[in-house]
C-alpha cells in the first residue's frame, strides 16, 4: 500500500547507517556530501564496518563527532550489520535512513527528508546507468523495473540504498540474518509489505548507483558468486517455481562468469551448493 500525500508529512529525526567495505573513510559517499546536507534533523550517524580490518585509526579520528564508527570484526553480512548498527542507535530517532558506501545524489535526499515524512517506508528513485532500479517491480519470482518514472505498483520492491524507515517498522521487521548479501533487501520489502507498511516514493529524489564487478578479478569474482548463489537459492527456496528460478538465475550468472574469466571454477561452485541445498 502507497501513500504520498504530501500534508501527512511530520518532521522527523532521522538517524543514518552506512555499511563500510574496504573504502577509505573520506571516499565514502555521505562523508564527501556532508558540507552540502544539513544533519541538525540528523541525531546520530553510524558507520558499521563490514572490512577484514578497522580503518586506519587516523581516519577515524577526522570523522565529524556525530559520527560513531563500529568495526564489526569482519564481514558478518549485510543483514547482520544493519541489524547491528539499529541496536546501537541510542538517541531519540523516529526514523533511520540506510546508505550505501557508493551512493551520489544524497544532498536532494535529505533535503526532501527535511520537509517531512508520512510513511513507514520512504524511498528514493534509485538509478544504475540508465536503468531505474528502484523502486521496481515484482511479478512472481521475478524483479523487473518501471516502464516509467512516477509508476507505483501495488506489487512494489526497492533496494536498501536511501531507504528511509519508521522506528516501528524496522524495529519488528529485523533484516533476515539468514541472507548474507543479497536480496536482503527484498526479503525486507517483502516482510514491510506484509506487515501493513505503508509506502512513499519520492519521485523528485533520484540517486545513482554503481553495480559495476568489471574490476573483480577471478578470484573476487568466484568468492562473490559464491555469496549470490548461496543468497538467491535461500530467498527462493519457500516454492518450487522460485527454486527452479533460482536455479535457472544462478546457473546464468554462473555461464556469463565462465565465459568472461574462461574458467570452469564457477559451474563447480554452482554445482556444489546445488547439491548441498538439497541434501
């Protein structure tokens, strides 16, 4: 269910986490947006950091002091460390908006989270070159996006990157630990939706994500596919037609990467948990 009528609008605090990866604190996309965004509706910010190691303690020491940095003792997950990051947020937040390390465009966003909030779920437009990639839609198994800007379908699913969410909402909907990476974030649209939450999409907001594994090597690349198939075989795994997409997905994933790396490495991968998801 959607809702955007712009006089529901209240004022919000409204907390933000970033999960961290390997990036250098000062390349980290809210941090470089930070002279243009105005946090005095922004109680607290955390950084959880998924790395093998801490950053660089001198790096950590220039982070403005509304800022806390976490470092979680290793790559625990995506789901995990957004679950950890909202248990230690400790003021009195209404609202928390999750950010990717990567994503441009946050100044209009919290320009537009300054003018109000009047649903559980409010969310960007999201783009990836020149596809919009969130909001999208979904049909069965299948995620597929907008024919155009502006279309709302009752079927609705999005992406975690400036998603913003009402305390209540994310405090009884915790991010499935049963996923690593990916489709964490449908698996929480999923839950929201089916837990009554109401959803706004704010069409003026448009923020630009980069997907591109054009810089893996074959060794980033195999331990990456190794998470999705393992992701994509859990999420579908509730019905026979979402296995049998699952598996038709992974396997094409696993054909392209063959043909692009030319190493059989990643058919064995998909084959092995093939045959450890089934017994």
């Amino acid at each position: 269910m959607t809702t955007g009528n712009p006089a529901d609008r209240r004022s919000a605090q409204v907390a933000i986490i970033v999960v961290r990866f390997k990036k250098p604190l000062h390349e980290i996309s809210l941090l470089r947006a930070l002279p243009m965004i105005d946090l005095s509706a922004v109680p607290e910010v955390i950084i959880v950091d998924n790395s093998p190691e801490p950053a660089p303690a001198d790096e950590i020491a220039t982070l403005p002091s509304v800022i806390k940095y976490r470092w979680l003792g290793g790559n625990v997950g995506l789901a995990r460390a957004y679950n950890s990051a909202v248990e230690q947020l400790q003021s009195s937040w209404t609202h928390v908006v999750f950010l990717d390390q990567d994503t441009a465009g946050l100044p209009r966003l919290f320009d537009r989270l300054a003018e109000g909030l009047g649903a559980e779920v409010t969310l960007p437009a999201v783009r990836a070159g020149n596809a919009i990639i969130s909001p999208c839609r979904r049909i069965g198994p299948w995620y597929l996006p907008l024919r155009r800007v502006g279309e709302v379908p009752a079927n609705i699913s999005w992406i975690n990157s400036g998603m913003t969410v009402a305390r209540g909402t994310v405090s009884s909907n915790p991010f499935d630990e049963e996923l690593f990476l990916d489709y964490v974030d449908h698996q929480f649209a999923r839950s929201s939706l089916a837990g009554g939450a109401h959803v706004e999409v704010c069409w003026d907001v448009m923020l630009d994500q980069d997907y591109s594994r054009d810089t893996d090597n074959e060794q980033q690349a195999l331990a990456r596919f190794r998470t999705f198939n393992r992701d994509v075989r859990q999420f579908y795994r509730g019905t026979l037609v979402g296995q049998l997409w699952g598996w038709a997905l992974t396997l094409r994933r696993a054909l392209g990467a063959t043909v692009h790396y030319r190493t059989s490495a990643f058919i064995f991968s998909w084959l092995r948990t093939g045959r450890t998801s089934h017994g």
